[in-house]
C-alpha cells in the first residue's frame, strides 16, 4: 500500500495517541480532557492557529502552505467523543471509565487528523490554507451542527470540508465512497397511547392500550410497504414498548412506544413523518383510544457532493490504489450539517476483521492509521498543490 513514508515513521506515536484516547473517553460535550490533548498537541505541532470552545468544545487549527497564491482554505474533521457502553475487549488500554468507552473509533479518527496535522505542519507542501477540525458530541449531540452555528466556516473561510470514518470488516485501509445521499436522516419518536385501565380478566370494561398499541406497531410498517415508492429507501421501526404495569392481570392505562425513523430524501422524510402520525391517531381512534405523538427530528440525511466525491476518491486510490463504491447506509452521521453548509464528501476506511461499531468488543485497528493519515494530508496536498 503507497502510504506516506512519515506516517510509517510516525505510526507507533500516533497508535500511543491513539491508545491514550482510548483509554480516557469523554461524552458529547463534556470533554475538557480530550479538548486539551488535542489542544496541547496541536500547538506542539507549531500550527498557525488553534482556537478551542469553538461548538462548546471542538478546537481548531489552521495550519499555512508555503504559499497561498490559490486562495482555496480545504477543511479535514474527526471526531472524537465517545459512547455510553461498558466496555468488554480486555484491553490493556481499555477505557478508565465505568460505562464509557471508544466503541466507534473516533479515537482512531481524531488519532489520525492529529498525525496529519504533524506531517503538514512540518512540510506545508501545498499552496493554500489547512484547517483541522476536531468535532465534539457526533453520537446524538449534534456538535457538527453546534460547530456550522458558531460561525465556523465563515471564520476560516472554509470552501470544502472532507471527513472519514472507519469500517468493520472491510480490508484494514481499504477506501469506498459514494456521491449523494450517503448516511440517512435520523428522527425518532414517542406515542403514548392512553386508553381506560383496568382487570385483566373484565376485558370488556376495558379500552386495552396493549391492543391499541400492538396495532400502531404494526400499521406503521405500512408506511415503507404501503407508501414509500419501492425504490426509495426508508425504515422504521418501534424500538420500546412501554406499560404502566407490570402485574399479569393488570390491562394499563397507558402505553409509551419509542421507535426511529431512518430517510434519504427530505420528500421521504416528510411523508414518513406525515404518515406515522396519521396512522397513529387514526388508529387508536378506531379502538375508542387517543394517541399522542412526539416526533423529534434529528441528523438530516449525508450527502457527499459529486465533484468533491471524485477528489476524495482520486485521493483515496493514491493511497490504496483504488477506492471502492460504498454502499447506502441508514445509519446517521452529523457531518451532515457540515456538507449541508459547504460542499465535501465523507469517506469510509477498512478496519478490518473486528466487531461491528457501537459493540462493546469493538476497537479501532491501529494498522489503519498510515492510510488514514495518508489520505487526508492527501486532500490537501492534491487539492491545493505545491506552487
């Protein structure tokens, strides 16, 4: 695999990063320890500028070509919060932290920005302007978002914006992309169901919510079957259902159903939404019951930008020697936000045979580093060439 030669020089320091990381992980926005890592790191780089707080907790750092006859300013993001999950891989850096751990390797995301970062501090081989964005709260926080809100790609002037994210079981730096929708928007929502409560065995004094209930589960499936165009892409799914009781002759009051909606487009997404609610009401009402429905929007669906998926792709072939046609997933990303305010593209690096991401066994393969690095000291480099 043609990776940098400094990356192979730098490996075994940025796999300690990597593993310090790993070892102290911090939630959402609450990362005062990480923030400083990567702030002491960067500015020991020697980069130009590094600005912390920015998104309440995400630190940035711009870092100069030898010249900047292009005027063209090219933004690289990691994230790097972690998930509430105990961690189960018997590492000897395993997580400090009762309860919290790196089980979506932005430990290893952030581990090789900073080491890209390093590399173009030291040879600043490309015409242009470098920002480094290190991004907290991915996993539900919306911190890509809260970065877009403070005004950061007009502060830097950032005119496109990459970002990478590893893969189970694809080959340890491999590369794929795809152009347009990408990762799905991320809705989710509460129906509380409330009907009359009463004896299990006296069913007909009754309004029975489990019944009521058990029937909205199952219309709301009508809506991918029955309403989405087939060849669209959209699930969802009912994820908890919640009684009052927990007697077994008990018929409850109440019925709280929490489930997630998962769209590509935002005509999907409206009329997902449009019609859970509808199905809802109007089926509780059919059974002398009332529905009420909370329906909480999330990520917007990821959309790589054709022209930056090429670059991102020619860069990803000169390290690996070709990049391959990723497929569509319905997981949620808010990188999203940053592709909605400038034009980029999102890429997926193999980690090789390892347990799934969000599993408690999960843990990023330090071998995937050089490519890593290789491929976003590339973006600049190719994107900004050397005068």
């Amino acid at each position: 695999m043609p990776i940098k030669n400094r990356f192979a020089d730098l490996h075994e320091e940025i796999t300690g990063w990597r593993r310090h990381l790993h070892e102290n992980p911090e939630l959402l926005f609450d990362t005062p320890k990480t923030s400083a890592f990567i702030t002491e790191k960067l500015k020991e780089f020697g980069c130009d500028e590094v600005v912390g707080g920015i998104g309440r907790t995400g630190v940035v750092a711009v870092i100069k070509g030898k010249t900047d006859t292009s005027g063209k300013v090219i933004g690289l993001r990691a994230d790097f919060d972690a998930l509430p999950i105990l961690e189960a891989t018997g590492l000897d850096y395993a997580s400090k932290t009762e309860g919290v751990m790196h089980a979506c390797g932005h430990d290893g995301h952030t581990a090789m920005l900073l080491g890209a970062a390093k590399y173009l501090a030291e040879t600043r081989n490309f015409d242009g302007t470098a920002v480094m964005i290190f991004q907290p709260a991915e996993e539900g926080g919306g911190g890509g978002k809260e970065m877009v809100d403070d005004g950061m790609m007009e502060r830097w002037n950032i005119q496109e914006v990459y970002g990478m994210h590893n893969m189970p079981q694809a080959e340890v730096g491999s590369f794929s992309i795809r152009s347009g929708p990408f990762f799905a928007a991320t809705d989710q929502f509460e129906i509380a169901v409330e009907g009359k409560g009463g004896h299990g065995a006296m069913p007909h004094t009754v309004i029975d919510t489990t019944v009521v209930a058990s029937h909205i589960v199952l219309a709301l499936q009508t809506i991918v079957s029955r309403n989405v165009d087939p060849v669209e892409n959209a699930v969802v799914s009912v994820t908890s259902f919640e009684t009052e009781s927990k007697a077994f002759n008990v018929i409850p009051q109440h019925v709280l159903l929490k489930g997630t909606v998962r769209t590509l487009t935002p005509e999907i997404r409206d009329l997902a939404e449009e019609r859970l609610k509808k199905l809802a009401t109007a089926t509780a009402e059919a059974y002398g019951a009332t529905a009420t429905v909370n329906y909480d929007r999330g990520y917007p669906a990821m959309v790589n930008s054709d022209i930056e998926t090429g670059y991102a792709a020619e860069a990803a072939a000169s390290v690996a020697g070709n990049c391959a046609d990723a497929p569509l997933i319905m997981g949620g990303e808010d990188f999203a936000f940053m592709l909605e305010s400038r034009p980029g593209a999102y890429i997926l690096i193999g980690n090789g045979d390892t347990a799934m991401v969000h599993h408690p066994e999960y843990n990023f393969n330090d071998e995937a580093i050089p490519a890593g690095c290789s491929w976003l000291a590339e973006m600049v480099e190719s994107r900004m060439p050397a005068k």
